[in-house]
C-alpha cells in the first residue's frame, strides 16, 4: 500500500486540483492515504485540504509541520501507514493508473523509482531539460519528477538530510543510486512551469545548472541556499 507525501507552503489555490487529479487517476485501492504536510502556511491551504478530504473517497490527512521540505517530508514519514512512501510535489500531476505502476515496479524488485517529466510549457529550454528525464542516471533527476521508495530503504537511508533547505531530493535521490536499484517508468509527470515563467526561463535553467555544479564540486548545504536566495529566490 502507497502513502502519498504531498509537502505545501500556501498551495490553497492549487491544491484542491492536485487532490481532484489524484482521485480521478487512480481507483484508489492501492493508496493508504495522502498526506499533506503544510509548512506553516498563510493562505487558506489547511481549509481547503480539510473540505476536500470531507468528501472525498480517499483517506486524506492534514499534517502540520516545521517549514523546510526535507522536515516536512520526513514528518510525513512519521505519520504515514503504507509500507510504500510516493512523494509528489504540489505542483506534479501524476500519470493515470500511477499507483499500479508502482506497485508492479515494486513487486519486481525495484525499490525506488520516478516517472519521466514534462512541463506544461513548450519553451525550448524546457523541452530539452524534460528531455534528459528518460535516462536512468542519477544527474537526470529531480524532485518535480515524484519519487517512490519502499519505507524499508528510505529508513535505511535515515530520510531526507534536512541539513538541505533546497536540493534536498536530489541529495536523497544519489544516495539512493548508491545502494539500490532506481527504476525511471516511461510514463511522464505533467509538472507546473510557473516559476520558470515568474523568473526567466533562460535565467532560472542557469541558476539550476550552477547550482548542480556548485553541489558536485562540494558546496555545504548552507552554500546551496545562499547562492539560490541571492540569484533565484530575491
């Protein structure tokens, strides 16, 4: 059984249409749960997992927790009953039939995986980014891509570093590499170009680059976030 981790920071106005898809892309017998785990968010976020989850089929818990994605997904864990661990970015919509596709990878000894991406946006620099995301090596991953890993190996591994306030998936996703068999399904995750649209293709792509580089060459942690808040989040 899967438990979906979905980690926010005010999604209120987008939420509800993750939530919807996830319904209407699965049966929903292979999904323990889905678990938003809200980083102190300001926007209504709480309110609108709440009603939904009132009227939906699925059982979807609300999750307070510290703000940072690696703690918030990491306190998911903690809450979470499926002994397979899906972990989805607000912003990610997954292929239809999804959990099949992870529990027959599973099942056939894959014990962590993702999906191929594309964005919802056709510029050039994305459709060669999203192009990369069809080969198995550990530099053509990302977080947007979703990630499946048995609770098993994630416990392990000892979760996300939460010494990572950005990077913190693919920082999980190489120690995964390391130790297992990482299995990439040829179906795609549509995934939101909203920030490459907010700060610049061309420039957020090369910030993104560096960054990657940066954490090659072996930049902390905290050097990570400052080059990122100085040249991506200012």
């Amino acid at each position: 059984m899967i438990s979906i981790i979905i980690p926010v920071l005010n999604e209120g106005e987008t939420i509800q249409d993750l939530l919807s898809h996830i319904s209407e892309s699965t049966s929903g017998e292979k999904i323990a749960e889905i678990l938003v785990v809200d980083g102190e968010s300001q926007d209504g976020t709480r309110e609108v997992v709440m009603r939904f989850s009132e009227k939906s089929n699925l059982n979807i818990q609300y999750i307070p927790s510290e703000r940072g994605r690696a703690k918030q997904m990491n306190t998911g864990v903690t809450n979470a009953i499926g002994n397979v661990l899906y972990f989805l970015h607000a912003d990610s919509f997954p292929p239809k039939n999804f959990d099949s596709d992870i529990v027959s990878e599973v099942k056939q000894g894959s014990l962590a995986g993702c999906f191929r991406l594309k964005f919802d946006n056709n510029h050039p620099v994305l459709i060669i980014s999203q192009w990369f995301t069809q080969f198995n090596f550990k530099f053509c991953r990302g977080g947007d891509q979703s990630l499946f890993i048995t609770k098993e190996l994630f416990n392990q591994l000892s979760g996300f570093s939460e010494d990572y306030t950005i990077y913190e998936d693919c920082e999980f996703i190489n120690r995964i590499y390391g130790v297992a068999k990482f299995k990439v399904i040829p179906k795609h995750i549509i995934t939101s170009s909203r920030k490459y649209l907010e700060k610049g293709t061309w420039r957020l792509q090369y910030h993104f680059t560096l960054i990657h580089l940066k954490k090659w060459s072996g930049a902390s942690p905290q050097a990570l976030y400052n080059y990122y808040e100085k040249h991506i989040n200012s």
